[in-house]
C-alpha cells in the first residue's frame, strides 16, 4: 500500500510538472500572442493608409515606398515570431505527451509489477487444476515448479481473505512438501489459531513435525498428536504416529502405551510394527543393563584470551549477543552437529552441560559418534552459521558412553 501511495504522488508530481506548468505558462503568454496579432494588424492598417496619403498628395513616391519596405520588414519579423512560438508549442505539447506516457507506463509496470500480476493470472487459471493435480491426485507426476504455484496461488487467496483456516492449512502442506519447515509451521499455527480443533489440521501439522527428524519438532509433533487424541481418543492413526514419534525420543514408556493401542491392527510384517518392536526390544534392554539411565556428554567451562574478554566487556553495541556449544564428529566431512546448545551470551568464563539430549536428530547423537570437535562460538545473531567478526574456539575429544567429560576452551580465534 505504501509504494502505492509513493506511486500516486510521483504521478501526480510528473502531471503538474509536464501538463499544469506548461498550461500555466501558456495562459501567461497569452498576452504577448494577443500582442503579437495586434502589431500585425496595426502594420497591414498603416501600410493602407500610406496608400491613402500618397493618392491624396500627403507624401511623395519615396517617401511612401521607403514607409512601406519598413513596414512589410517588420511584418515579417512578427509572422516569424508568431510561427517560431507555434512551433515550439507544439514541440512542447509532444514532448509533454510523450514524457507523461513513458513515466506512467513505468511507474504502472513498477508499482503492479505487471509481470508478476501476469504470472498470478496465469496461476489462478490452473488452480483448479493443480488443486486435482496436487490434493485430489495421488501426486506421482507433481513437480516442484507446481508445488510453487499452488503455494502462490494459496498466498494470494489468503491475503484477500486472511480468516481461512483450510487456506492456511493447504499452505502448510505445500511448504513442508518444500521442506520449507518454519514457514510450513507458523503457516498450521495460524491455521490452528483460526480453528483449534481441526484434525484434518492437527494430523497434517504433526506429519509436517515428523519429517525432519530432528528432536525439537519431533517433541513439539508429541504436543500436537496428544491435543488429536484428546479430541478423537479412539483415533488409531494418531496413536500410531505417537508410538512412533515416542520411540525416536527414546521414550520407553509413551512408546509402549500407544503401541497397545494399535497392536493386532496391522499386519506383523507391517514396516511400522516391525519399527517399533525393534526399538521397544532395544529401550527395554538398555533399561534393564541401566545404560538408559547413563548420561553420554560434556562439561565444557568456556573462556577466552584477554584480548577478547576485554572486548565483551566494553560497551559496544557490535559485541556477539549468543553463545553457541556445539559438538561435531571429527575428522568427518558431515559438519551437521551431533549436539548444540544456543544460551544467551552474558559474561565469560561460563560452565555448560552438552549431552545426547541436545542433539538435533534423533537418528544422529553424541551415541553415533566415537570422538567430536567440541567448537564454541561468540555470535552476533541466532543462527548457527559463522560470520566474518565473530569469535570461536574449539579443542576435539573423545566420547566416553555413559560418561560426561570435563573440558576447557579458550576462545582464541576471530573469524576472518
């Protein structure tokens, strides 16, 4: 709206300025026109009266011939003025024409982004048929570049109408069909926020948390199924999804009460059963060794040089704002940690506790690993990726199962 209202008042700048200005300008010349006419009339008027003067005896024949070469000279003068300020009027009138069409043509195409609009177009022609394609068929032939128009289509439609929760809830199908995860997310929370207790939304929303793998989404995928179940107890592919999400948290007991619920439904040699007996056998043997109950991870006390620690002391408003601890495998080319912990940054030296609960993927822990670069960072911002300025320090360590390890780093490096 705002480049709208810019758009406006640079248009409505360029009329004034090309049509109401020269308009302006011509009425003020409009008397040196009129006075223009008035000489040439004044002159062909004496020129008549020379003739008269002559024929009454007034002048002589030199007299009147040197009279009249003055007139006809200035006469001439005043139709070349006159013909002069047409021409450059007319000049003007086409240079304003032109001018007004080439900046209104640009700011339209700027400010409505005609290609884009075109495209939209395009898009809502085949909603239908994408609807067809990607939600009725069974999405063998779907491609990418139809998954980016449904999800523009869906935009646009919820932004004229904003409260349509099946709108919101389309929209986060089609981005978690993206792997776009956090736009997929916010897209079912507020789906969710328009109608909190839509299973068709619930059940697409925790299917959306699963897909990752990672151990944040899959505990917030276990809120999200409880919430389903609450609404719909008897609902054995809710139950189904939490066995299976709870068994990747290593939770042997959720995992044991909604495998019961589903037990004797599916055939033994279904993928899922089988998962899941697998992973009940594993938790409940390392329940009864007590290696359940053993903690695999690092205490790590961070400082740094002097140098550095006088540099966060100072008031600056550039020094890093967030401490990351992360432990990555050595010697590996897969740099994905295997545990983080992201903490605010307040004041150095500081203690912090890494263990294979911090790990990121369920599949992926401090357990999967036999040694790791144990790496700490000073950031700027919330996100894990490094930036030139910041500061990092690292040492690599073994892992010791059912152990945590004490260590020291020394935050020594600014990234360049």
């Amino acid at each position: 709206m705002s480049m709208f209202w810019i758009a406006a008042i640079l248009m409505t700048a360029v009329f004034v300025l090309f049509v109401i200005f020269p308009l302006l300008r011509q009425s003020a010349k409009g008397h040196q026109d009129a006075f223009i006419l008035s000489n040439t009339r004044l002159i062909k008027q004496r020129l008549a009266e020379l003739d008269d003067e002559f024929s009454q005896g007034l002048i002589s024949e030199k007299h009147r011939e040197q009279a009249q070469k003055e007139l006809k000279l200035a006469l001439l003068e005043e139709q070349y003025a006159q013909d002069e300020h047409t021409r450059k009027h007319k000049t003007l009138y086409v240079g304003v024409l032109v001018a007004t069409f080439v900046v209104s043509g640009g700011l339209y195409w700027h400010v409505t982004e005609l290609p884009k609009v075109q495209k939209l177009a395009s898009i809502q022609e085949r909603i239908q048929a994408l609807t067809d394609k990607i939600i009725v068929g069974n999405g063998t032939d779907v491609t990418q570049q139809d998954l980016f128009d449904f999800a523009l289509a869906i935009r646009s439609r919820i932004s004229d109408e904003p409260d349509d929760a099946t709108g919101w809830m389309l929209l986060g199908r089609i981005y978690s069909s993206l792997e776009q995860y956090e736009q997929s997310y916010a897209a079912f929370d507020k789906a969710l926020l328009l109608q909190p207790d839509s299973v068709e939304t619930l059940s697409s929303y925790a299917q959306a948390l699963m897909i990752p793998n990672q151990v944040s989404y899959l505990r917030q995928a276990v809120t999200i199924l409880q919430r389903w179940l609450t609404i719909e107890p008897d609902n054995n592919n809710a139950a189904l999804m939490l066995s299976l999400t709870a068994s990747q948290l290593n939770d042997l007991a959720m995992t044991k009460t909604y495998f019961a619920k589903i037990e004797g439904l599916l055939p033994e040699d279904n993928p899922a059963i089988v998962q899941l007996r697998n992973k009940i056998a594993e938790l409940e043997r390392l329940a009864l060794s007590g290696e359940a109950d053993l903690v695999t991870g690092f205490t790590v006390t961070i400082s740094a040089t002097q140098q550095i620690l006088s540099s966060l002391e100072a008031e600056n408003q550039l020094n890093p704002t967030t401490l990351f601890v992360f432990a990555r495998a050595a010697n590996s080319a897969n740099k994905m940690p295997v545990a983080v912990q992201k903490l605010p940054l307040n004041k150095l030296p500081v203690k912090v506790t890494l263990t294979q609960s911090d790990a990121m993927l369920a599949s992926y822990t401090l357990s999967s690993v036999a040694a790791v670069d144990l790496v700490v960072r000073l950031s700027f911002d919330e996100v894990v990726q490094s930036k030139i300025g910041e500061y990092e320090g690292s040492i690599s360590v073994p892992v010791i199962a059912g152990q945590i390890t004490e260590h020291t780093i020394i935050v020594d490096k600014e990234i360049k």
